[in-house]
C-alpha cells in the first residue's frame, strides 16, 4: 500500500528542512524529497552563521531572532554543537565608527556593546589590529558547522518526529494530491516546493516573475592562526552589505569612501566573514557574483581580496589556505518568495543569502500561509 502524508517537502535545503519541521511540530506527516544523496548546495557551503546583528530591520531581523531561538532547542535536542557565540566587528574608519553609533541607536542594538580599541584590546588582543577605531560586540548570534549540522538535522527530523526522506528523486511534476518524481508517484494532500537556486525545474513562471538570479560566492577554510577567535569576525566592508547597518542614513558617507579606497572588493560585492570549527580552522569569505548561470571558476584575485581584508581588520596574517569552493544562491530584490501556484502547494524560496539566519522563522511563515493562517507578530 502506498504511503499518504500530510505534506511532502521538495528539497532538503535548510529551507526545506525548516518547512518541515514546522509541519512535523504540528503534527503533520511529513516526506521530503531530494535529487541528491546528501546536501550538496548552499546549505553546506556557507558560514553556518546565524547571523542576527545587522539584518535588514523589520521582517527579516524579526525572521533572524525567531530562527535564533529556533536553532537554540534544536541544538540542544539535536546534539549539534554550537561553535560560537556573538559577533565581533572592529572597524577602521571614523565614517564606519559614526554608522556603529546610529546602529547602537536604535533596538537593534540593545544588549550590544561598541568598544573602544583599548576595550578591545584587552578582550580580544589577537584580532584588535593597530588601525582598530572601534569594536561591535553582540551577543544574539551563533554558529555551527553546516557541513556536519545539516545531516544532523535531517536525521534529527527523522528520529524524532518520523519525517521521512527520498533522496536521489527528481520531482518532475507537483499536482496535490500527487507528486511525480523520478522514484514513482508520492502521495500527499499538500506541498512546498523549496527548490533553492533550480529556478527552471518546477513553477519556473512564478520564479521568473519574481526576478530572481543566481549569486555566486567564493569561500575558503584556512588552516588555525594559533588563537581562539572571540567570536565571528566581521568589517568595514559589512556595514555596506547588511541593511541592518546600510540602511541607516550614515553609511552613505562610509560607502563613498570605501568605494574610493577599497573599488574593487565592493565591485566583486566582497566583505569579510570569519568563522572558527572545532579544530581551530578558519571558515572565511565570501564574494558576490550575479548571473543566470555562474560559472564554476574561482577567481584567485577575489581570494586575495577576501585574505587582505581580514588581514587589514585584524592585522594578523592569512593562514594557509586548506580549501577553496564556490557556492549559488537565488537572490531577488525581495528577502524571500512564498507564492501559491496551487491552493495546496507553496513555493518557497529565501532570496538573500540569510538561508541559515532566517529559514526556521521563515518555514513557520510558509506553513501559516499554507493553512491560511493570519503571520503572528
């Protein structure tokens, strides 16, 4: 006999494992299907920083808080560690300090601290570089490691919940209360199609109207500076990409003179993130690249500018390099798309970068919409 479950999830991306979730703590039967053996995509080629200090205000750093919390009791049930805690982000430049200030202003930045150079010094003396003006230290973000965590969660779904998972099928065809994959047809009374940056595959009309491209990135992991870092490691460079800090008025001043100084990393969309596993290697990126199919090539100049950058905001040097990879995401002008290209199926992507920040906060938010359900505050 066929089985028949209440929702059946395409992609096993963190957006679809969020979605699944959702629907498994409902109690809802839940399979979730996957054209891969195991995650392979933007999941795992990322930070795995749950970035929640400089996101976007409003919706999107709401999203940030709540998946916080979110991956706070999967963590603990999960058994994923959870490598890091906070945000360190000195800065260089007066412009940068003044955006630093405005962003302490507002609720953002409740229960951060801006710390002066000795301050910072005396916390973290390894990544306070001479040219240091000042630090911003937050508390609310955390950090796993993707490679590992995201086939924890999947198993994790499974075990406690009874989420079953169909990897290695294609799903050709989404007509409730069918799906048509490459294994044979699955049952279910609903769907949600997350099909991360495949914007042809499935619902490619409804993705084209969205106005979506594929961003690519370069990210490496170096070998262990000999130190601990305090916490992620962020810069300058950041307060221009994250529209938590790029939004207020004083980074208009911050972005005339990096783009004077430092043209070229803003023209390949660089800023620098630094995150550290277990073992003491350093995760450190990343680039941005717009097209409708990027190619596969990393580019050695735009390494070179992600190495100096850390170099500049930490004044250590570059430990060897252990890998380089690329990764692709779909990126929109919107922060996310939920459509209904049927009443019972959902089409789900997270359309700026923040997969691992936002995506449990955002499952709940498709789920809802599913069931028609008013978007709590």
């Amino acid at each position: 006999m066929t089985a028949r479950y209440d929702i059946a999830v395409a992609g096993a991306g963190i957006v679809g494992l969020a979605c699944a979730l959702a629907a498994a703590r409902r109690g809802l039967s839940v399979v979730v299907i996957d054209r891969d053996a195991q995650a392979n995509g933007a999941s795992i080629r990322n930070f795995g920083f749950v970035t929640v200090t400089g996101q976007p205000r409003g919706l999107v750093w709401g999203r940030a808080r709540r998946s916080r919390d979110v991956w706070e009791e999967v963590a603990a049930e999960a058994e994923i560690p959870i490598l890091q805690r906070g945000l360190w982000l000195p800065v260089r430049r007066p412009e940068a300090v003044a955006v630093l200030q405005a962003f302490m202003a507002t609720e953002m930045g409740e229960g951060c601290a801006l710390l002066t150079p000795a301050e910072a010094r005396a916390r973290a003396p390894q990544v306070t570089g001479p040219d240091t003006a000042a630090v911003l230290w937050s508390p609310h973000d955390l950090r796993v490691d993707s490679r590992t965590t995201i086939p924890r969660l999947a198993a994790w779904l499974c075990e406690r919940f009874g989420v079953t998972f169909l990897r290695g099928a294609a799903v050709q065809a989404v007509e409730p209360p069918r799906l048509v994959t490459s294994r044979g047809v699955i049952e279910a009374e609903a769907a949600i199609v997350c099909p991360g940056d495949d914007l042809v595959s499935l619902f490619p009309e409804q993705i084209a109207q969205a106005g979506l491209v594929r961003c690519k990135l370069q990210m490496m992991r170096l070998a262990s500076p000999g130190f601990t870092l305090p916490a992620p490691v962020m810069s300058d460079l950041g307060l221009t990409r994250y529209g938590g800090y790029a939004a207020l008025p004083e980074a208009a001043a911050l972005r005339a003179r990096l783009e004077a100084e430092q043209g070229e990393a803003l023209s390949h969309g660089v800023h620098l993130i630094v995150v550290q596993d277990a073992d003491g290697a350093l995760v450190a990126g990343d680039s941005h690249h717009d097209a409708v199919t990027p190619d596969p090539f990393a580019n050695e100049a735009v390494d070179r500018l992600i190495l100096d950058e850390w170099r500049a905001a930490t004044g250590q040097p570059a430990p060897p390099v252990l890998q380089r990879w690329t990764g692709t995401y779909a990126r929109g002008a919107e922060p996310s798309l939920i459509a209904a290209p049927h009443p019972q199926v959902r089409l789900a992507l997270v359309t700026a970068g923040n997969g691992a920040s936002t995506a449990f906060a955002f499952g709940e938010e498709v789920i809802a919409d599913l069931f028609k359900e008013p978007l709590k505050p």
